[in-house]
C-alpha cells in the first residue's frame, strides 16, 4: 500500500526554526537530530567507505559554521489521514566557489514517485545558483536516478572504478572529481 502525502515541507537544516524540528523530533521520538539524519542515510556506508566519518567530521562542522558552503536540505512530509510529519527526503550540497556538487541525495522508499525527488532536485539547483551541479552516482544507484538524469540532461563527464570503494563503479556528472 502506497502511503499518500498531504503536504511536503522543504527545510534548509542551517536556517530551520526551533519551533519545526521541535514538532518533528516530537514525532520522531528517542533520537537527536544529527543522528536521525545520519541514520536516515547509514546504508549509504555499503557504497562509501568512512561515509560516516564524513558525515560527522565534514558536514556537521561545516552546516554548523552557517557559512553557506555546505547545507542539508531535509523534506518533511505531512501523512494524510494523521497529523504526522516524516522525513521523507534529504540532500547534503557543497557550494564552494569552484565546487557546486550534490554530494549525497535520497528519497525514502515509501514515499517514492510522488514528485518529492524532482521538488528537491529543484531546491538543490536554487541553493547552488546552477540547473548543471556535480554529482556522483555509484552503480548500484545509477538506475534510480536515470530519471532525472534525462530530465536534467546531465552530462555524464566521467567513469571512475574504485574511486569510493574497491570493486565499485563511480558515475560523474556536470564535473570531474579528483583526489
């Protein structure tokens, strides 16, 4: 059964209001903030060796200097038929001067097709100042993001193997990574 969404709420974690993550994290009972959107994404360590050191040491200290180089855009959605807010969608971006990238972007399974993807993709675009954002795929991803891909006409610029993890294809697009 396809769980229907009400409304869809598109929140910048550096500039969110006390008020909104006290109501979510009221809804999301036993766990801090940082760890719930961590634990949103762990299954992402399969794919990216010290995804976690990454996660705390890079983009936490990063969000917290409020500089604008780094954000986390969570989507909260409202469920229909209850008065309950899910997280439902989060993207980590780098906004350097050099390096505009979407580093990490994920939609929940259950509240996937529903338009949650394409609205966030949108988002990113507006918080980087371009439609054409680095960002890297792994194999075992690829498929689910085809669709906005196309949509975007990402240019795929280059095929890295090993580049995150041993054995592991890595897709590049709108950039190059380096070392």
């Amino acid at each position: 059964m396809k769980i229907k969404i009400k409304k869809n709420f598109y929140y910048r974690v550096s500039q969110i209001e006390p008020e909104v993550m006290r109501h979510f994290m009221i809804n999301e009972v036993g766990e801090k903030a940082k760890e719930k959107l961590y634990n949103y994404l762990r299954d992402l360590a399969e794919s990216y060796p010290q995804f976690d050191e990454w996660f705390y040491n890079t983009v936490i200290p990063e969000i917290e200097l409020k500089n604008g180089e780094r954000e986390i855009i969570i989507v909260l959605s409202e469920l229909e038929g209850c008065n309950k807010a899910v997280l439902s969608g989060i993207a980590i971006l780098k906004k350097k001067q050099l390096e505009k990238k979407i580093c990490t972007f994920r939609i929940h399974e259950d509240y996937r097709n529903q338009g949650i993807g394409t609205e966030l993709f949108e988002k990113c675009f507006e918080y980087l100042g371009t439609k054409k954002p680095m960002i890297s795929i792994s194999q075992d991803r690829k498929e689910m993001f085809e669709k906005h891909i196309k949509c975007y006409e990402f240019e795929e610029t280059q095929i890295l193997k090993d580049y995150y993890k041993k054995g592991s294809i890595e897709y590049v697009y709108n950039g190059w990574l380096t070392h």
